[in-house]
C-alpha cells in the first residue's frame, strides 16, 4: 500500500473512527434500556426523510445537501419524540413493538417514496451501507464537531441519563419525567444518528452501535470497562475492514458490518478461555 492510497483513506479510515466513538457510548444506554432497534428505526426514519426531501424540487436532488440533512432531522425527532412518549412502566405495549413497527413503516414508506425516483436503486444502496469511502475531509471534521457537542451534553447531564436507562422504574417512582429526559436523550440521539446515516448508511451505523457495546458485555459489567473495550474493536474493526475493503476490492461499508459480525464471533467464541467463570 503506497502512500498516495494511505492518504485517500485517510477520511474514511478517521471518520469511521468518529462514529465509532459517539456510538460506543450511546450503544450502551441503548443496550441497557432493552431498545436494540432504536437505533436502527430512527436511522430508517432518517433515511425516509431524506428521500422525501430528494423528490422536492427544492432539494437540487443532492443527497448530502442542507435541505436534505434538516428534513431527515426533522423526521428523526419526530421518532425521537414518539419513542420518548410511548415508554412507560405502566405501558400495555413494549417500547420495542412500537420502535420495530416504527422501522418497518418507515421502511415501506421509504421504498414507496424512492420508487418514484429515477436512482432507486443507487439510493437504496447508499441509505443501507453508506458510502463512507467517498467521505470528504470538511465532513469528517464538521461531524467530529457535532459528536463534541454532542458528547458534551451527555457528560452534563450523564448522571441523569445513566440513571434512567440502568433503573427507570426507580426514576420512575421518585416523579422525574421520563418524557422529558427520554425527549432529551433520543433528541441528541437523532443528531447522531442522522449525521452517521448520511455518512455511512444504516447498517454500519446500526452495527456501530449495538456490535461493540454487545461485544464489550461478554467481558466487563463495570460500565468504564466497556466503554473502553467498545472504543477499542470499534477501531480495531474499523481499521480491519477498510483494509479488507481494499485488499478486496469489496464496498467498504458492506465490508466493516461483516468484519464487526466475524469479530463479535471470536470475541464469544474465545471468552470461555480468557474468562472461564464468566462463562
């Protein structure tokens, strides 16, 4: 690999690492509070907004343009504030229904809306597995930008949060309004997934987020631990599947959702020598 081919992957290779950073973290809120879909159901909200803001006139049919990004982000809250609305300890219907009902709407209404589109197919492949190859330098930087913000928030407001997604119920009793930090939460949720989506499609994000967090659950129950073991095969992955991708010549994105799946596999496979009494 010659330097020329190091540095065109150079913002592939650092905006992998973003994501991969942002997303470690929330994965675990989202492992914890049982709602291993939601990031894949708002990712697909997200996606169906940019597809009804790519058939408007107003659009200039550019997928990566502001009027797209702030019509995906609308969508995305409009998820993110259902979500926050429906869950409850007293709820007759799980969380989780809703959030898989809420994915294969939007997925349907997404293949209506792409099949009046003259690149169909073009679009339903970037909004699945991205085109993270094709990132830019200005959008690696401007998305590092948001998660710092972002991430900011969450370190604010962490006890609060760690609090509601470890023992909601227990929240629940003491009258804190669970809408409201849930809003909050899967607000600042839909920047992130929004702006990763528009990179990356939704099952590398989707994988981003659930992948490293299930994977640092085989090994560590103290939340620090985890957080570093999922920082760590999010960039291990990562480094390993743009690396595959090339050697390859496969689609990078399609590449790093299996390499996370492979190492997931080793991970389990080997914890029983590493850690017996875990087993």
């Amino acid at each position: 690999m010659d330097m020329s081919m190091l540095v065109f992957l150079a913002p592939c290779f650092v905006a992998s690492l973003v994501i991969a950073g942002i997303h470690a973290y929330l994965g675990i809120h989202v492992v914890e509070r049982g709602v291993i879909f939601v990031d894949l159901s708002l990712a697909q909200i997200a996606a169906f907004g940019a597809t009804i803001a790519l058939l408007m006139p107003w659009s200039g049919d550019d997928p990566h343009g502001n009027a797209v990004y702030w019509t995906s982000l609308a969508f995305t809250f409009l998820g993110a504030a259902i979500f926050a609305t429906i869950r409850s300890r007293r709820a007759r219907i799980p969380q989780e229904a809703i959030i898989g009902i809420s994915y294969a709407v939007a997925s349907a209404a997404t293949i209506l809306a792409m099949s009046k589109s003259t690149h169909e197919s073009e679009h339903l492949k970037d909004m699945l597995v991205g085109n993270i190859l094709a990132v830019s330098w200005t959008e690696v930087w401007q998305t590092a930008l948001l998660y710092v913000v972002i991430g900011a928030f969450h370190v604010i407001f962490r006890k609060r949060f760690l609090a509601i997604s470890l023992n909601h119920e227990g929240i629940e009793r003491e009258g804190v309004s669970l809408r409201f930090w849930d809003f909050l939460f899967y607000a600042s949720f839909g920047f992130v997934v929004t702006r990763s989506v528009s990179i990356a499609g939704v099952l590398l994000v989707f994988c981003y987020l659930i992948v490293p967090s299930v994977a640092a659950m085989l090994y560590a129950d103290r939340l620090s631990t985890r957080l570093a073991i999922g920082w760590g095969m999010g960039t291990v992955v990562s480094a390993l599947g743009v690396y595959l991708s090339l050697l390859l010549d496969l689609p990078t994105g399609a590449t790093i959702v299996c390499t996370f799946g492979l190492v997931l596999i080793i991970m389990a496979a080997v914890r029983p020598l590493i850690q017996p009494s875990r087993a």
